[in-house]
C-alpha cells in the first residue's frame, strides 16, 4: 500500500466512525415524512369537514415577517360615497391551547364564516399540528371514518379516525353551545385521550385572524367571510357563508389583456363581465396580480373601486394563490 492509498483508507475509516446508524437515519427520514403529512393535514382540515356550504380555497397563513410591500403608497383620498368605510376590523378567534415547548404560537384564519387557529407542531416526536375550528353549525364529513363518542368539556363528542398513511387523522366534534361547534384536528401522533385532554385544555382567547393584505377601505355593510395567506372576501349579512360580494385575491402574475387604468403608479385593468366587475393589477414587485372582483350583489362606483384598490398593501405573509 503507497502513501495515497494509505490515507484514503483512514479517511474512510474516519468517516465510518462519524456516519449515522441505520436506524438513526431512518428515523430521521421518518420524521420528516410526518411533519410534510401533518402540514398536509391542517392545510386540508377544512377540506375534510363540510359545513353545509362551499368553502373558498385557501391555504394557511405563512409565517413570515409583517413588514410590508405596498401595492401603493397609502392614498390620501376619503371614500365618495357609503361603498367605504375607512379601516378593516379583524374577525377574531375565541380559543387558545396551553403555551408549551414543541408548539408556536396559534396563527387564525376564516373561511366562509368559520373561524379557525393553527397550532405549528416544532417537536416532532411527542407533538403534532394542530387545527381548532368553530362554527355555528354541525359539520358534516365525507371521508370514510370510524367513530366513537367522547366526553369533552362536559358534552358528548365524536371522535373520528381516518385511517390514512403515514399517520391517521384524528377529528374530535362537539356541541360547545346552542348556537357553537367546534372541530379539532391533528392525528396520532396524541392518543385518543390525548386529543380529549387538548380540547378540555381550551380556554377563552382573542386571537385576531391574520390578513395577507393591509386595508384603508373596506367594502361598507358588507361582513367578513374568508380571509387566508392569498385572499380576502366579504359578503352580505344576509347571504350564504361562503359566497361573496367582493373578493380580494394576490394570484400569480397574469398578463394583463389591456391596460386602461393605472392605480398608484401600476399597470391594471377595469374590465365588466357577467354580473362582475373586475379590477386586475399588476404588482410586479411580488411578480403577483392582484385581482378585486365585485358582484352584482354589491354597488361601488368605479371610483371607488379604485380608490379601494388604492389603499390595498401586501404583507409578507401573503402567498399568491
């Protein structure tokens, strides 16, 4: 053995001795297969369980930092007539979990009406992603599952296993009050009585719902029903949760057909479609478009519609749908 020879063969040996054991390794990569599966789970949750009406796709808020990326400088205009009102009042989660190590704060979004928080699983091996949603009625699900029922917080629940892979999905339901249900979902990384015990956990809370988009205006009269890391929609008090009147929504860039306006200093379009009017924006500094479209269902000049558009700035935690 020469001299090269020699010392290629202690470098292998050193790194022999530094290498991971096979079963380390695999559970390395078995833990990363179930934290992309809970991610998967939460982002669906809402998916899973279908409240009698049609939920808007949405994804869950990012966390990233709330500095912001305006559409455009805040404008100094005042509404012309009752379509606006100035400011956006966040809806409001009314339940939090116990702090504890392995879990991040609650991040809360709506979706048609519903409110609801997730809880980020950061220790994999004892704590998993957790979604709490409330709503006013019984959800319905369409998902195979088996069910038994559960007391939880003094009321008889139902505790329902999908038994998907990697992990199962657990979903515990109840009746919190005459007019409140409330649904919890994570999966077997908790035993059932582990998922029982997180329920009676909750306590009351005000956790404001997490927009993408900072706004001067809102649509006047109109109540908040969706809001999530792309989108933020607002409907009549009167109509189904889960429809809207005016929609805000940062999608991937489109090419723009025509540029007939121009708010703040961006390339948009004001086009009129069948029952909608639709203001599209070029926001090349997210390489996003940013789309409001208004119904029939809600009167706005095009003033102002632009001078809605106007006082819309992105946040970073936004994510083009």
């Amino acid at each position: 053995m020469d001299e090269l020879d020699r010392l290629l063969a202690e470098t292998m040996r050193d790194a022999e001795d530094h290498a991971p054991s096979d079963s380390g390794l695999l559970g390395s990569v078995h833990d990363r297969s179930r934290r992309y599966h809970r991610r998967r789970i939460v982002t669906g949750a809402a998916a899973v369980a279908v409240l009698a009406v049609a939920v808007p796709v949405g994804t869950v808020v990012a966390n990233r930092s709330d500095p912001v990326t305006p559409v455009a400088p805040i404008a100094s205009v005042s509404p012309a007539a009752s379509a606006l009102t100035s400011g956006w009042t966040a809806p409001t989660f009314p339940y939090t979990l116990p702090a504890t190590g392995g879990m991040r704060k609650p991040v809360a979004s709506i979706a048609a009406g519903n409110p609801s928080a997730f809880f980020e699983a950061t220790e994999l091996r004892d704590h998993a992603d957790i979604t709490v949603t409330v709503s006013n009625r019984e959800p319905s699900f369409t998902s195979p599952a088996t069910e038994v029922h559960r007391q939880v917080r003094g009321h008889s629940g139902t505790l329902r296993t999908v038994d998907v892979q990697p992990a199962k999905q657990l979903n515990l339901t109840w009746k919190e009050s005459a007019n409140r249900w409330i649904q919890l979902a994570t999966d077997d990384t908790y035993t059932p009585s582990q998922v029982v015990a997180l329920a009676d956990a909750l306590t009351p809370a005000t956790i404001a719902v997490s927009p993408p988009f900072a706004l001067d205006f809102s649509p006047a009269g109109l109540l908040t029903d969706t809001v999530s890391a792309s989108r933020m929609t607002f409907r009549a008090p009167s109509a189904t949760p889960g429809t809207a009147a005016l929609t805000t929504v940062l999608r991937h860039r489109q090419q723009l057909k025509t540029v007939n306006q121009k708010i703040q200093g961006y390339d948009a379009q004001l086009d009129r479609r069948a029952g909608a009017v639709v203001l599209s924006i070029d926001v090349t500094d997210w390489n996003a478009t940013l789309v409001i479209t208004v119904s029939d269902a809600f009167t706005i000049s095009d003033a102002e519609l632009i001078t809605f558009a106007a006082g819309v700035r992105v946040l970073n935690r936004s994510n083009p749908e």
